[in-house]
C-alpha cells in the first residue's frame, strides 16, 4: 500500500506544470528586458542621467543577486505550491505597482518587489523541471525552457517600442499583469509539489553575509558605471565588503553540516565549467543588450520602436535554436555545440567592435543574428551538462549557484561594458582639438561603443579556452548519478 502512495506521488502532471512554470518565467524575462529600450524614454520624461536610469534594471539585478542565494534554502522549507504563488504575488504586486509609478523613486521601488517574485520563480523552475523531467529528456526540456525565456527579451524591446510610441512605458507592466494572473490562476489550479520540505536549520550568519557579499559586487559594480567611475569609494568599499564577506560567506557554508550553499558542487568539475560558461554567456548578452539599444537610438537616431525592431530577429533565433541545441545536446554532447558557438559569438563581437555610425542595419542585424546563434550553442547545452553531473540532493544548490551567479555576472557585464564605453567616449575626446564641439560627440560615442565589444569578445576567447576542457556527463537513470 505505502509503495502504490510513493509510485502516485511521483506521477506529476508534467504539461499542465511546465505551463504555467513557463508563462510566469516569461513575462518575468520579458518586463525584466523590455525596460531596456525604454532607458532613453523615460531619460526624458523623469528627467534622470543614463547612470541613474541604469539603476532600474540594477536594482533589479541587486534584488535577484540577494535572494537568489537564498532560495536553494526556500525550496526546502516551502513547497513548490507556497514558492509558485508567493511568486507570483510579487510579481503581480510590483508590475501592478510599475504600471500606476508616478516618479523614479515609485518605480525603483516596484522593480525591486518585481525582482522579488523573479528571484523566487527562476530557481523554483530550473530544480522543478529537473525533478519531474527524466535526465534523457532534459535537454529537449531546458532547450524549451531556453525558447520561452530567449524569445520574451527579444519581444521585450520590439513591444516596448511600440507602447512608448502610441502610449506610454506604462502601458508596458499593464500589458504584463493580465498573464502574471492568468499563471497564478493556472498554477494555482495545476501546480503540484515536487520538492520534499526539509526544514534545514537556518543560520542567520550565512544570510547576512551573503547578502553582503552578493549584493556589495552587484552594487559596486553597478556603481562604477556613475560618473564617479572604479576610483569612487562608494565603489571601491562596496567591492572590498563584498569579496570579504563572499570568502568567509563560502568558509562558512564549507565548515557547516546543513550549509545555506552546498558549496561542495563546485567538487564536480563540469559544474564547475559549466557555471563559468553560463557566467561568460551572460556577461555577453546583458552587456551587448544594453549597448545595442544605446548604439542604436543614439547613434543612428533610431525610435525605441524601430531599436526593438531592428534586435528581434536575433532574439527570436536564439530562442527558437534552445529547443534544437537541446536535442543535439541530448545527442552529441555539450563539447560539439560549446566550442563552435563560442568562436562565432567570438567573430560575431570582433566584427561588433568595427561598428560606426555608417554602418548599414542589415550588417547591425546579420551580426546580432550571428552572436545569438553562438550563445545559443553555448548557454543550455553548458549548463545543463553541469548540473547533470551532480547527485540529486545537489540540484538546488545547484540550481541556486547557477541562477545566482548569473545575476553578478549580468550586473558585472553590464557595468564594466558601461564604464568601459564612457571610458572610450572621454579617451577620444581627449584626441580632439575641441571637446566642446557637439560634432565631436558622435565620433566619441562610437568608440566607446567599439570599445565595449572588444571586452565581450575577450570574454568568448576566455571561454573558447575553457571550452576545450568540457566532457560529456552520463547520468545513470536508475540510481541517478552522474557517471563519465
């Protein structure tokens, strides 16, 4: 009798999970980037510089980067029901709230409860799926995770265009907020608990210092790219703090019985690998996602609209390449897919880094079209082929790592490819006889921005390397180990 119970517990409903998993992640993905292309828009109409406007998707990347480290704890004290629906409420409440915004200040504040319900979901999506998705089918599952969530950023921007030009960004979260209900209802509907509640201890002391350590690099960096720049000390105290609490943040978690981080998955090597690759990737997309919007509108004179427009192509073929990567993962392996799509995402940004205000849309297109094809061969297939290797208790930890570390890297990327293009705009204008001339600040920008995709390249270079060392992960379904 007891063992027909444990057999029932483990048929889930699949689909009807999967649904409403995936449309929650969505939009979340989708007002998460749509914002971007807004930047310049709501510039003017709150009247902020581009360093404070860079603090709504900080603050949110700040959020993420603080409570994503936590939910690999969450997920043993909650169940998957109470996590989804919390989820979800936030981030009903912080769109709901976006949308009404009358100020920068009201904003920032519902792009941090939006950020709330993020850093709840990602993790809750990413440990769901590899619990109900047998590991011979997990490739063909992240690859639908990586359609859902490739295709909404792409979407985002072309939308959010669109709104800014007929309505206004608000009409961007009330677009949002009818399918953030309609996932609530289907999940609370259909949902099914997945995970077992564990109630580990929790230590106060691993909290605090997380927080800390992750939230001081995302904030230092992010700070950098203020008109202060690396020397401010606001920078510089807020990087130191967060290094040191990291270091005895990760002594801590190594010293503990029931630690807050199983640290002890960086022990398997192509976890290892596969979170530096998901780190590169992300620094990529993030960094080149806020500087083409900026090329675009500023130096080519673009509309938010056409900006959209003009990135969706790419955006739509990454996403609809996730699903295909993660079949030919499922097939080859990760090292056949890794080590071709780095060298292109590679060419693609070296060829980025010639970028002039001359250059035609069709090459802006071929080009973004091209990195987006290498991330895609990268991303899933990296990631996917790291978790597998670890045994299940590790998967939200696992899962907590990667979602975390993912975050500093799109907070790291994008504040670097910022200050690195400030920096070129002042070197150039160093050059020129006359700074004053606005003729000169075209010409300024440029380089700046040129500048900003040599640094992209370099970090595909550094992950060509690493590449090299990827080796396929077999899992032994039976017992569920991993096995080489």
């Amino acid at each position: 009798m007891q063992g027909n119970q444990q057999k029932e517990v483990k048929k889930f409903k699949t689909i009807p999970i999967l649904v409403s998993l995936l449309l929650a992640g969505f939009i979340g993905m989708f007002s998460e980037t749509a914002l971007n292309v807004a930047l310049s828009d709501l510039m003017n109409v709150l009247q902020i510089t581009p360093a404070t406007a860079q603090w709504l998707t900080t603050a949110y990347l700040l959020t993420l980067g603080i409570l994503v480290p936590i939910s690999g704890m969450l997920l043993q004290w909650f169940s998957t029901r109470q996590l989804f629906i919390a989820a979800l409420c936030f981030s009903i409440l912080g769109t709901f709230l976006a949308a009404v915004s009358p100020n920068f200040e009201f904003l920032l504040t519902a792009r941090v409860v939006q950020a709330m319900g993020t850093a709840l979901l990602l993790p809750l999506m990413f440990n769901t799926i590899l619990i109900i998705i047998a590991p011979e089918k997990r490739g063909a599952a992240m690859g639908m995770i990586g359609l859902v969530i490739m295709v909404a950023p792409a979407i985002g921007p072309t939308i959010a265009g669109l709104l800014i030009e007929s309505l206004s960004w608000h009409w961007i979260f009330w677009l949002s907020l009818p399918f953030l209900v309609i996932a609530l209802i289907f999940g609370i509907l259909f949902m099914q608990n997945v995970t077992k509640v564990t109630k580990p201890k929790i230590d106060i002391l691993s909290i605090v210092l997380s927080s800390l350590g992750f939230g001081g690099i995302v904030f230092g960096f992010s700070s950098a790219g203020e008109e202060a720049g690396w020397g401010s000390p606001k920078v510089i105290i807020a990087i130191i703090v967060g290094v040191v609490a990291l270091l005895l943040f990760g002594l801590r978690q190594m010293k503990m019985k029931e630690p807050m981080i199983n640290l002890r998955a960086f022990k398997y090597p192509m976890f290892a690998i596969g979170v530096a690759m998901v780190f590169i990737c992300m620094m990529v997309i993030l960094s080149s996602m806020l500087i083409l919007p900026m090329y675009l509108q500023q130096g080519q004179g673009y509309t938010a609209f056409k900006a959209g427009l003009l990135l969706l192509p790419g955006g739509i073929i990454n996403g609809l390449m996730s699903p295909i990567m993660g079949r030919m993962f499922d097939k080859y392996g990760p090292k056949w897919l890794v080590i071709p799509g780095l060298i292109i995402a590679a060419v693609a940004l070296w060829f980025f880094s010639s970028i002039t205000v001359a250059s035609t849309v069709v090459f802006v297109i071929v080009l973004h079209s091209t990195l987006m094809i290498g991330i895609s061969m990268v991303f899933m297939p990296a990631q996917t082929n790291g978790i597998n290797q670890l045994p299940l208790e590790l998967y939200p930890d696992g899962t907590a790592i990667m979602n975390t570390l993912q975050q500093v890297a799109g907070a790291i990327g994008t504040a670097l490819a910022v200050s690195i293009m400030t920096a070129g705009s002042k070197s150039y204008m160093k050059t020129v006889e006359n700074p004053a001339d606005p003729a000169n600040m075209l010409p300024a920008f440029t380089n700046g921005v040129q500048n900003a995709f040599i640094f992209g390249m370099s970090m595909a270079i550094v992950g060509l390397i690493l590449a090299f060392f990827i080796k396929r992960v077999v899992v032994n379904h039976k017992m569920n180990t991993p096995m080489h």
